[in-house]
C-alpha cells in the first residue's frame, strides 16, 4: 500500500494512492497508523491535482550519519543526531535556504516510519515495529553549526526534512535504488544494500536509546555526492518502489 496525506476541505486526511489509476482513496482513518483493515469514505481524489503533504507528523526525526558502507567515512558506530517536527515538509514544498548559510546541501536518504511503540527490540524484531518507508531529503546545512559537532544547528532548520511523496508499506528496504537529481542531473547513486546497518539493525540501536512512537523517523544515511543547493533549484530523491519526492528551493 502507498499511503499518502492529503489536504482536503476538511483539512489532513490519509488516502490509499493507485499510482497506476493516479488517484487518491480517502480514509477515515484521522490518526496514525490507519488499522489493519482501512476503512474507506467513498471519496477518491485525482492524484495530479490533490495537494500531497509530508506523509507523517512524526514526534521526532533520528538522523543516522555516515551509514554507506561505500563511503570511506562509514563509522563503525552508531552516529545520531535529531531534527525537529518543525523541520519537516512535504511534496512541492520549498527548502528555504538562510541568509547566514552558503553550503545548504541535500542528502537524498531511505525513511523508516515506526508503526508502534518500539522499546529496546532486537533486530528480528525491529520489522514488526515498522509501519513503512518513504523518501526523504536530509537538508543540511554544513557551513552552520558543522564546526563543534553543532549537527542541530544544520540539520534542523524548518524546511530541512522533506518526505515523501507516501509511505509504501510493502518494498524491500533491503536493496533499493536510490538516486538524487539536482535540476534533472543525476548527483547521487547509490542502494540500500551498501548501509554500514540495515534498517532493522538501526531500529534495534535506536530503540535501546530512546522509545520509538508511531510517526516517528529514522533517516538511514546518505550515498557519497552531495553538494550545495542554489536558489531556482529543483531537488529530486527517488527510491525504487516508493517513488519520487521533488521539492524546489529558494531564498528565505
């Protein structure tokens, strides 16, 4: 299932997309995650003109650096920082660059969305924890707060976390594609299958040090490429059977 969040005249609401029909079931479901057995309202929406936000309001975002086994830097420990909710947006959606940054990078990244309470679980199983996966873009912002380890400062600016475009609940995160284009030019290539920790190993580290809520997030690590974002860019991460979150940039 691809589940998207989607404005409608009475405000947020969660739908099933067909990607193939390019629409949009409503659910009734307000809350997050939907039940096991989604309940529908009848509605459907034509996918090219619903206006698709951020796929999940998580409580926090964990952000795992250094994670590509390709990547000379890869650490051989568990590397976190946090971004704030306020830092996530959605689909279209503007990454405003600040006055005081000249290097505002993108770092196209696999999500994991936490479906349930997730407490000190072992990696076997961190699974049943996982609600699903969606794209995600990890702004940051590294000629601010980078100097002094101050990963906050550049990473949790509002605007910094785009996700999206939905939550797809039945990919394999063990080996997807994943690909970064800045204004239609290939910048970042690279594939699940190269993290130093797969994602059910990342669920497991993390939730030894802190609990895991439903909507939370954990960004898995960037492949090597990332570089500067302009004003008038458009930045594109795409993840094999998940699909595609597209955000312009611009001056704040």
């Amino acid at each position: 299932m691809h589940l998207a969040r989607v404005m409608t005249e009475h405000g947020p609401r969660y739908g099933a997309v067909d990607p193939k029909e390019r629409s949009v079931r409503i659910l009734t479901d307000e809350c997050f995650p939907p039940g096991p057995s989604p309940q529908f309202t009848g509605v459907s929406v034509p996918l090219d003109g619903a206006r698709l936000l951020a796929p999940v309001a998580p409580g926090k975002v964990v952000v795992i650096g250094r994670n590509y086994g390709s990547r000379a830097d890869a650490a051989d420990t568990l590397v976190l920082h946090l971004k704030p909710p306020t830092a996530v947006t959605g689909p279209g959606e503007p990454i405003l660059l600040p006055s005081g940054s000249k290097d505002v990078r993108y770092e196209g990244e696999l999500a994991v969305v936490i479906g349930s309470v997730c407490r000190a679980v072992d990696p076997d199983q961190a699974e049943a924890h996982v609600f699903g996966y969606t794209c995600a873009n990890d702004v940051t912002a590294w000629d601010i707060g980078t100097e002094g380890g101050q990963w906050t400062k550049a990473k949790g600016m509002d605007t910094f976390c785009p996700l999206g475009p939905w939550i797809t609940t039945d990919v394999d995160p063990a080996a997807a594609v994943i690909t970064t284009h800045v204004n239609g030019e290939l910048r970042q290539h690279g594939s699940t299958a190269e993290l130093t920790r797969a994602t059910a190993v990342l669920v497991s580290e993390v939730s030894h040090l802190m609990t895991l809520l439903p909507g939370d997030v954990l960004l898995t690590g960037t492949p090597g490429g990332s570089a500067s974002l302009a004003d008038g860019d458009e930045v594109t991460v795409a993840i094999e059977g998940i699909g595609a979150l597209r955000n312009p940039v611009a001056g704040r």
